[in-house]
C-alpha cells in the first residue's frame, strides 16, 4: 500500500483529501503545518507528498527546500497545492523541485490523476535503474571474468617459461656432456635419452618462435648433426625413436 503524506493546515481541506485517498487504498498520514510535516515525513518516508503551499510555521516551499536536503527524503515525488495560480509561484516551486502542483480547488479526479501520474513516473525510472543496474553488473561481471582469464594465462606463461628454462638448462647440459663424449654406444644412448627429453617438452617447444633462439649458435649446429632438431629453424618437429631408452646418468 503506498504511503501519502498530506501537509495541509486547513483541517476540512487536509480530512478530505485523506479521506479520498483511503478510498483509494492509500495510506494517508495528515500534518496540521510545514514543521509537523518535515517531522512526519523523515519519520514515516512516504512515498509521495501533498503539501499546502501556504501554511503557517514554515511554508510549503520552506518543506520541499528542507526535505529535498535530506538523503532518505530528496527523492520523494512532491505535489503542491495552492490557491494561487501565480506563474512566479509556480515557477519558484517548481525550481525548487516540485513534481507538480494543483490548484485549488480540484477535483477528486484532477488530485488522483496527479498521484498517479507520479507514480508511473517514479516506476519508469526504478525500471530504468535497474536496467542500467543490470547492465553495469553484467559488466562488472564479464571484466572479472576477463581479469580471471588473464591472470589465468599469465600464470600459465610463467609456468611455461619457468619449464622451458629449465628444460633448456638441461639441453645445454646435455650438448655439454655429449661434446665431451666419443662416437659409440655411449654416445647413442645420451642422444636417445636427449630425444626422450625434448619429447616430453615438445608442446612447449611447439608454442615458441623457435627452439634454436634460446641456443648458442654451437649448440644449435650440434642437434642438427645430431638429428635432434630439424634444420629449418622455422620448424619444431623433433626427431622421436624408441621409448624405452637406457637409463644412463647426466651430471645435471
């Protein structure tokens, strides 16, 4: 049931419209002056405001300028009535932030049309709200989504570029022993166990510009003449032989 404050301090005037808006299922909450009326409207926050434009204590402009100060109460949809029809009064309430104003006297149809129309207008920009709110956090939504992937991917370049480091490590490791070794069996079996090794990195390898950059150019010779790699730097494919290689022990 949405909540009326009506600030009129003409008691025939402020019974009246109460009474039309009970009929009406509306909650109607009376103040007798402008004070009473800032009061009753910070305590209870309706949802719309009829107010009296002259009244003693404090005016109805003196109301709105007052409750248009206030957070919980700057929003609320706020309707004059007057007796005056004076363009300059209207113009000044409206300047203030007035929502609308009616002139006494009006129709019951006239004051209910008003509320209504204040209303609509106050759940069009709720919807519209929310729609931006929804879009924003569908937003929000997707760029968290998007720094997650990214984190994602950066920690899995730094852990691809942490096992090729280490594997290059052990290539070089290996071409070093090999350099120190004499053609035979011994040899072989370093080549074998080599290939075994850059098998088990080959889809790292396959992911780089190019294996042969992160070599000495001595190096990179040696797993040419060793078959290991081919000889088109452009290419990744390495050579791969039997699987079930002698075990044999590298200083590494």
């Amino acid at each position: 049931m949405k909540k009326i404050l009506v600030i009129e301090d003409e008691p025939a005037v402020r019974a009246n419209i109460l009474e039309i808006l009970e009929l009406e299922d509306y909650n109607g909450i009376g103040a007798e002056n402008g004070l009473i009326g800032v009061l009753w409207a910070l305590e209870h926050i309706p949802d719309l405001i009829l107010c009296d434009v002259m009244m003693p204590e404090l005016d109805g402009h003196g109301v709105l300028t007052t409750l248009r100060q206030e957070p919980v109460t700057a929003t609320i949809p706020f309707i004059f009535l007057t007796a005056m029809a004076d363009k300059n009064d209207l113009r000044q309430g409206m300047l203030l932030g007035a929502d609308d104003y009616l002139t006494k006297p009006f129709t019951t149809d006239e004051l209910l049309s008003s509320i209504a129309a204040r209303f609509e207008k106050q759940e069009a920009v709720i919807q519209q709200y929310g729609s931006e709110l929804e879009k924003t956090t569908l937003l929000q939504r997707k760029l968290e989504e998007l720094q997650q992937n990214v984190d994602a991917k950066d920690k899995l370049l730094q852990k691809t570029q942490q096992e090729l480091c280490y594997f290059l490590s052990k290539v070089n490791m290996a071409l070093s022993v090999l350099k120190q070794t004499s053609e035979g069996t011994k040899r072989d079996r370093c080549v074998h166990i080599l290939q075994e090794a850059c098998n088990g990195e080959m889809a790292l390898l396959n992911q780089m510009p190019s294996l042969l950059d992160f070599l000495t150019p001595e190096n990179a010779n040696l797993l040419r003449e060793l078959n290991i790699v081919s000889s088109q730097p452009e290419e990744m494919d390495l050579v791969l032989e039997d699987e079930e290689l002698a075990e044999i022990s590298f200083p590494f």
